[in-house]
C-alpha cells in the first residue's frame, strides 16, 4: 500500500555554528548597519522626492531641464549638498542592502567574496565618478553659444 | 487495509463521530540503507476529532512500525512533535485532520534547516546550542533574598508572552536566515533570552545583549514574520525581537 518515490537529494548536515568573538561589543558594525539603513531610510525620502518636486513640477517643470537648469543648480552650494547627500546616502544605503542579501542567499566563501568584491566595485566607481562631477561641474564652458548657458556666465 | 475495515463498522453508531479516509505523504529516510529520502504515501481511517498524530500513530503502530517521529506529551506541551504539515510547520499534535482539507494527500516533511537523523526526527543540537548560549536561567548579583524574590503582576506581564515558548523549534526551522548557513541565533533562543531581559528580578540583560549583538545576532533578523505565523504558541515572536532590538539601541546611545 506504500508508494515509494525517489526524490532530491538529503540537505548536508551542517557545521556548528563559528565560535563567536566574546568581548565588549556596546555597539559593532551590523547595529551601526541597521540603524543608518533607517535614519538614511528617512532622509532619502525626503531628499528624493524634495529632488523630484523640484526638477519635474516646480515652475515649468520637466520642460525647464537643459543643460543651463542644471547648471544654474551646481553652482548652488545648497544643491550641490543637497545632491551630494543624496548620492552618498542612495549609495551607501542600496550597497548596505545588496551586502545583506549577498550575505544572506550566497552560501559559499568564494561566491560572497567574488559578489561583495563587484559591489564595492561599483560602490567606488559610481561615488567616486559622481562626487567629482557635482564638484568640478563646469558650467560655462568656453565656447559654447551663450542661449545655452545659465544666466550667470559672462558673454563669451 | 485491515485496520480500514474494523473502524469503518463503529462509526455507523448514531451519533458517534465521523471517519474518512486520509492519505498522509510522509518523507521519509533510513540511515542505515543510505538510501536517498523518498515520499511514500498511507491511507488510513481516521475520525472527525483526530489530529495529525493520531493518524500518524496509526500509520506507525497498525502499518508500518519503522516509520520515525518524535512526541512526547501528545498535547501541545513537550514541543517534540514540531513537523511541516502542509508546508507551514506545525505541532502534529494540534492540528486537526479536519482543518487540512483530508481530501488531499496531507505533506509531512521534518522541519528544514536541522540535519534528518531519520525520517521526522532532525538533529536539535545546533537549535540548543544556541538557546544555551543566551544564558536562559535566572542571573543575580549580590547574596540571595531569605524570602521569594516579589514582582508586580505589571512586571511579570512585560514578559508573559515570551515565557510560552515550548522549544519545539517550529519558528527557528521556519526561519529564512537561519535556512541559509544555520548560523544565525533563530527565533527560539532570541524569545528565550527577551522573557530574561525584561524580567525585573534578573540582572544578567547586559550579558545576553551582548550576546545577541553578535553578528549572528538579532541585527540578522529581517522582519519576514515566518516565526510569528509558525508558532505553536501564539508567541509574537517577531515583536518579541523588536524589542530586543530596541533595548540594544537604548542601551548603545
């Protein structure tokens, strides 16, 4: 009356757990983690759709943004904050949260290390390349037709 | 099937309890052949009022005797029984037959995440072992009261959800993380170190806090509430790490 099927495979038995470090911990890097995932959680509500408001409806809206828009913008110190904030926090929140994942779906040492070493790859790259663009954005380039300029350039 | 008959006979009685025929799909596996685990499929005579067990009871007394699973009390208490039925793990001993649709073949697996020594029975070790790490016993310092140590009825309440825990490890094995590596605490032994935490009369938080800021520890949590759904208990499991989480913040700033 019994039927038997053959299937899959029997899960490993696995390694107890690592003995853990045993000291003083008040604080380590996985709280430090959890706690900026939700404090940056908050501000980059604030600071992406403060960011949106501003480049889609404010005024004209979308039909204002040209190279002079965004000009005019990173010559403000408040917008160059404003994005610098926004790409560090969108950056350093989004890698925390891959390097969760990472760490919690890869199983082998050598999967999360090959992983984690392309993320912070790109991590770098991308913070690197942006924090330089926001910084030594040249809004008015020489030789560019003036109509295409912010206001503030002098007339060529 | 012999035993199928005789049943069948006592439930014609006015007034005596529905039967039905049930098929469990129990997965099984033998050490000793080495073989690989297979599903293999027994129908028998269960009634209205019975549970999983009782089927299972059946199987192995009346079928076949080498079918494996532990249980101790029957009745909800001892938490040997945890097992998944139906995909959600469960006690075999509280759950009716009636309320999983015995129309189908009902599935039982052994809870995932521990290693199967055989058939249903898993290797609990690595679950203990991580509810002794969190130190669950009464913590004091200084010399011991004459009397009893006394706690306000609010007191005792701040933890009274958290002292339910069975250790039956039906949230641990429900648990994504911990299916992962199986290093993370688990549910289980975060829920037995909150019912010290937050115990007026102990003075040992400090100790299990630390021991569960580890990285292994509650940060690993991610809030999926498997635990909550999968407790035998009722236990807010889930809201039970929160909190643990919170007084670590509390403390650290």
């Amino acid at each position: 009356m019994a039927t038997t099927t053959p299937t899959g495979t029997l899960a490993a038995p696995r390694s107890a757990r690592a003995t853990r470090s045993r000291g003083s911990s008040r604080t380590n890097m996985e709280m430090v983690g959890w706690l900026f995932m939700r404090l940056s959680g908050v501000l980059l509500i604030v600071l992406i759709f403060g960011h949106l408001f501003v480049n889609l409806m404010v005024g004209e809206g979308i039909n204002r943004i040209d190279f002079a828009f965004v000009g005019g913008k990173w010559a403000d110190p408040f917008w160059q904050f404003w994005d610098l904030a926004m790409l560090w926090l969108a950056m350093i929140h989004g890698t925390n949260g891959m390097r969760t994942i990472i760490n919690d779906y890869a199983e082998r040492d050598r999967t999360r290390l090959v992983l984690k070493a392309l993320l912070y790859l790109a991590f770098f790259v991308t913070v690197v390349l942006g924090t330089l663009v926001i910084f030594t954005f040249e809004p008015c380039p020489i030789g560019a037709p003036a109509e295409l300029l912010p206001s503030f350039c002098p007339a060529p | 099937m012999t035993a199928l008959a005789e049943t069948t006979e006592t439930s014609t009685e006015a007034g005596a309890v529905p039967s039905f025929d049930v098929t469990l799909r129990i997965r099984r596996f033998d050490p000793d052949t080495g073989a690989e685990p297979r599903w293999e499929e027994f129908t028998v005579t269960a009634h209205g009022t019975d549970r999983v067990l009782d089927a299972m009871h059946k199987v192995k007394w009346e079928v076949d005797g080498s079918l494996t699973f532990r249980r101790s009390c029957a009745h909800g208490i001892c938490g040997s029984d945890a097992m998944r039925i139906n995909g959600r793990n469960r006690l075999a001993c509280k759950t009716l037959l009636k309320d999983l649709d015995p129309s189908k073949p009902i599935v039982i697996e052994p809870i995932k995440g521990l290693p199967v020594i055989k058939d249903l029975v898993v290797d609990m070790e690595p679950f203990f072992a991580s509810y002794r790490e969190v130190m669950p016993f009464l913590i004091t310092n200084g010399n011991a009261p004459t009397k009893e140590r006394l706690q306000s009825p609010e007191d005792r309440a701040r933890y009274d959800d958290t002292t339910k825990c069975i250790l039956c490890a039906a949230c641990t094995s429900s648990c994504p993380v911990f299916w992962t590596d199986g290093q993370y605490f688990g549910p289980a032994a975060i829920v037995n170190a909150h019912r010290f935490i937050f115990d007026s009369r102990d003075e040992g938080a400090a100790q299990r806090l630390e021991v569960l800021n580890d990285k292994e520890g509650v940060w690993r949590c991610r809030t999926t509430f498997n635990c909550s759904e999968a407790c035998p208990r009722g236990i807010e499991v889930t809201k039970a790490i929160q909190e643990v989480k919170r007084a670590m913040i509390t403390r650290a700033f």
